[in-house]
C-alpha cells in the first residue's frame, strides 16, 4: 500500500491541476489519488424523504469527508 501511495504521488501533474486530469485518468489512478488525500468518509444519519438525485434519496450535507493532514 505504501509502494502504490507513493507511486500515485509521483504521478501527479506537476504543470497540471489534477482536477484538469481527473476525467481522462484511470480508475487505479483515481482510487491511489484519493487514498492519498481521504483518511475517511463519514454518512451520517438522514432524514427519510429529504431530497432526491437521479431517483435515489440524498442529502450531500449528511456527507463528511475526514481529509488527511
């Protein structure tokens, strides 16, 4: 796990905004970026009925994301 967080970080842009290579970017590449900056995501409890997104219930303030320092 080390090894691929380390081999992530070395494959960040450095003249780019990773958010400029997000979309044309690999999904291995993609989930080492975000262990790279993700320590935890934390769903909180909802309220039934609140909103809907593309027909599923979801509240994006019931989301915390615990960023690594």
């Amino acid at each position: 796990a080390k090894f691929q967080n380390s081999r992530a970080a070395s494959l960040l842009p450095a003249n780019k905004a990773v958010r400029e290579v997000w979309q044309d970017a690999s999904l291995d590449w993609r989930h080492s970026v975000i262990g790279l900056l993700v320590d935890r995501v934390v769903i909180h409890p909802g309220h039934p009925g609140s909103h809907l997104w593309n027909g599923y219930r979801f509240n994006p303030e019931t989301i915390a994301i615990n960023w690594k320092a």
